[in-house]
C-alpha cells in the first residue's frame, strides 16, 4: 500500500490505535455520500477499497432496458453491449465506473466531514468499549486545564478524562500539569466532552489507595467491608482479617503510621477513621462511632434498623462530632440509623419513672434498675432484699458479698437504688403539699432535675437536631487501633 490515501489510514491507525478495516470502512461510507451527492445516483452508487492498488474505486450499478427513462439508473441494450459485449441481456445490472475527479471540490468536503464523523465514532466506541469494565480502577494522569469548575485530566495517548466539580474534594486546590491521581467511576456514550468521568471525592479512591499501600489488603488477607467519605474533612473505613493472627487495624496504619500518612497526604490531609468490622450490628455501630467511648447500644426496631447508641457525658461531642460529622459518617458506614443518647439523661428519665411507679404504689422490680440482672435479683430476694428500699438501705460490702461484684458495680447498684427512692420521696412530698396548699400538684418532670444531677438534652444524629461542637481534632495521635490522624 504505497498510496497517499492508502499511508494516511496506516498514520491514522498507528496514531488512534484504531481497526484498519473500521478506518477503511469509515473512508468507503465518506466517499459513497459525497458520490451520491454528486452524481445523483441514490442507493445505484458502490464505493470499494481497492487493498492492491491502495485506492477507492467508485461505481455506478445500471439496470439494461429497452427504453431509458432514468439516465442515472438506467441503460440501454446498445450502450451495454457498446459497453461489455454481445452477451448482455435485458435486465441486467452493470456496474459502470466513475472518476472521482469529476466529484469537485463540494464532494470532497463532504467526505471530509463524513470521514471524520467516522473516525470520531469509532474512536469513541473503542475507548468505550476499553474502559467500561475499568470503573472503579485508579489511574494516572495530569491536570491539563480547568472548564467553567471541571477539571480536565491528561491521560496520555491523546486520551482525556473529566473530574466534574461534584466530584472534587473541597480541600484540594490543584494546578495546571500537577500530577494526579483518580479514581474512574462512569464512562459515557455521548457524542459530546469527555468520556471517562473521574473522581476525587468517591470512596472507591480511598479503597484503591489502601489497596496500594497495604499487601495484606492486595493479597485478600484483609478485606474492606465498607468506607464513607465526607471529602476534604474525614473518612472512616471498615477492615476485617481472614486469618486470626493478623489484625486488619494495625496492618492498614502501618509501622509509625507509615501506610496511612501516606495516605492522608494523598487526600490532602483528610482525616481517616480505620475500624474493624463485626458482623454483630451493636458491636460495629459502637465501633464505627471512634474516637468516642461508647456505654452502651440498643437496637430499637430491627426491621427499620434503628439504634440507640449511649454514651457518657464527656465522649457526646466526640460521638456526634463536628455538625454531627462523626455520627452522621458512622450511620452510613454502618448502614443503621444511630440516635446519639446522653447516658446521664437516660438514668435520669429511668430515676423519675420507678419514682412515679413507687409514688402510685407499685413495686419497682429490682431487676429494673441498670447494672442489675435477673440472676442478681433472684441472689438478692434470697438474703431477703426483695424492693429498691430494702437495696438502698443496704451496705456497700453486703452486696459485694452477696453478688460477688467490684466495689465499683456494688456502688453504683446502690447509687441507682438511691436516687429512684429519692425520687419517690420527692413524688410523695410534692403531693403532700400540694394537698395542703389546695393547688395543683407541681410536675414530677420539674422537681426531678433537684434530685439527680442536670443532665444533657438528648442529642440526635441528624446534624440539624445538634449544635454541639465536635472535639475530635483535640485527641491524641492514633495509637494504631482506633483513628488514625495527620
């Protein structure tokens, strides 16, 4: 092939890593459009590369009748035979051929344009069909140029991918020819801009990076169960090991930290939460709320996923973080709806209800009270402490005799048993004097908070129902098993 047409299809092929027969079938479709447009044949044109002499060849097909009607269509029996010889008949079908120099210069713009049309499409469709099945897979390339908030990225080989701006980080700021990484998350069919859609800010780059940086993660003896991202502020992702001897959270921070800061400082210096998965809800919930403490997680309705997460006083504004940011990253991770409750506000609702309960009259099982359990009651009905009042009146060393509990667990068994018979003497009292002044008994809810000490609001997990700050930037450098921190 040593034709001028024939070395541009091998220079385009080489340069666009295209199909020779698609080029040459995008050559003979230019070519046929601007014959038809020309010779005003129709369907009658035939166009055909020809591989030996490196050239297309363009012919009109004619039907042979007697009488032409249709010169562009048809022939007649003498110009055929002038044509082919005596052997033609009526009816046949010739194909007569025409020279492309006759097309002119209209022509030849068209097959340009069709031409190009062609290739367009095809390469298209050829880089669709090479990155469909590589969404998710981190890539390489260089910021080439910003388009009204979009990034463009220079993939190499005349190759293009976009990072829309709903897909950047908020606290990256890039320049032009940094290099970049991403992360590939949709490729397009449309016609028009860039096919490969990139990202910054989805949880399948923070996967690709662990992936990099942790064999064990590469090699499938650690496994990312899940991660969230809120881009630029904090990530939170859930490992699990296949081997008992190897654990998941030390082997993602690495010696010192090493493997996660390599991480962090890719993000920019987004924080990154490492937490180990448990298949046990309450277990994973309370997990996924590092760096706070939890005391205690309640599943509310298993059908509609909800829980109720308790926790002491000083760790509520670590467990709802900054706006809400530690909860609300925790209940997406964990995929349950987490209500964030004040453990010192549940003790006290508890307090005022057994109050009320003694106050009509009825009996509080000592089962009831928190840190008490069936079997501690039935020990204690046996040394003969069968109601709250017999509990409170009893010592600290009798009930670590009769339970064979701490000194800590006998204390605070008795401090509950106190403050709900304090708070039964308060129902009692409030209706005493209310009986003797003729007015209206005051609420029990208002002269609780004298007797207990002032508890939290309950703070929600939705951000809005919380204007509590988060302190989890103020805690210490991660000691490799629950946050890691830059």
């Amino acid at each position: 092939m040593t034709s001028q047409i024939g070395q541009s299809i091998e220079a385009l092929c080489n340069e666009m890593g295209l199909d020779r027969e698609l080029v040459v079938e995008a050559l003979e479709d230019a070519v046929k459009a601007a014959a038809r447009k020309q010779f005003k044949a129709g369907d009658a044109i035939h166009v055909e590369w020809n591989a030996e002499e490196g050239d297309v060849e363009v012919s009109v097909q004619k039907t042979v009748v007697e009488v032409v009607e249709d010169p562009s269509a048809e022939l007649s029996l003498e110009e055929a035979i002038d044509m082919a010889g005596e052997e033609i008949e009526l009816g046949d079908a010739l194909l007569i051929p025409l020279q492309r120099e006759e097309m002119g210069r209209i022509a030849a713009q068209t097959a340009k344009q069709v031409l190009v049309q062609k290739v367009r499409e095809a390469l298209r469709e050829k880089i669709y069909f090479e990155y469909i099945d590589r969404k998710g897979e981190l890539i390489n390339g260089s910021v080439k140029r910003f388009e009204r908030g979009d990034m463009i990225v220079d993939l190499g080989n005349n190759l293009e991918a976009i990072v829309p701006r709903r897909e950047q980080s908020r606290g990256e700021m890039w320049n032009q020819g940094e290099r970049i990484r991403v992360v590939i998350v949709d490729v397009s069919k449309e016609q028009k801009g860039q096919q490969i859609i990139c990202s910054r800010a989805s949880a399948e780059l923070l996967k690709r990076l662990f992936e990099m940086e942790v064999p064990e993660i590469y090699d499938e003896t650690v496994v990312i169960k899940s991660a969230v991202r809120e881009p630029g502020d904090r990530a939170k992702i859930a490992v699990t090991s296949n081997e008992k001897d190897v654990d998941p959270v030390g082997a993602c921070v690495g010696m010192k930290g090493s493997r996660v800061q390599a991480i962090i400082k890719e993000l920019r210096g987004e924080k990154i939460d490492i937490i180990e998965w448990s298949d046990e809800p309450s277990v994973f919930a309370a997990n996924a709320l590092s760096p706070a403490k939890v005391s205690q997680v309640r599943i509310t309705d298993i059908n509609q996923r909800l829980m109720e997460v308790i926790v002491g006083e000083d760790q509520l504004s670590l467990a709802i973080g900054k706006k809400g940011q530690n909860v609300r990253l925790a209940t997406r991770l964990v995929g349950w709806e987490i209500k964030i409750v004040s453990e010192e506000l549940l003790k006290k609702e508890i307090a005022q209800k057994m109050g009320k309960m003694m106050a009509s009259g009825e009996s509080v099982p000592i089962a009831a009270l928190e840190g008490v359990t069936n079997a501690q009651a039935e020990t204690l009905a046996e040394k003969g402490i069968t109601d709250v009042e017999a509990l409170a009146a009893a010592t600290v060393d009798d009930l670590v005799d009769f339970l064979d509990i701490s000194l800590d667990d006998a204390e605070a068994i008795k401090a509950a048993a106190n403050i709900v018979v304090s708070a039964r003497n308060a129902e009692i009292g409030l209706a005493d004097e209310a009986a003797e002044d003729g007015a209206e008994e005051p609420s029990a809810e208002t002269e609780i908070e004298e007797i207990a000490e002032e508890g939290p609001v309950e703070m929600l997990a939705d951000p809005d129902d919380s204007d509590a700050g988060g302190t989890s930037e103020e805690i210490a450098e991660s000691d490799g098993s629950e946050e890691a921190k830059d």
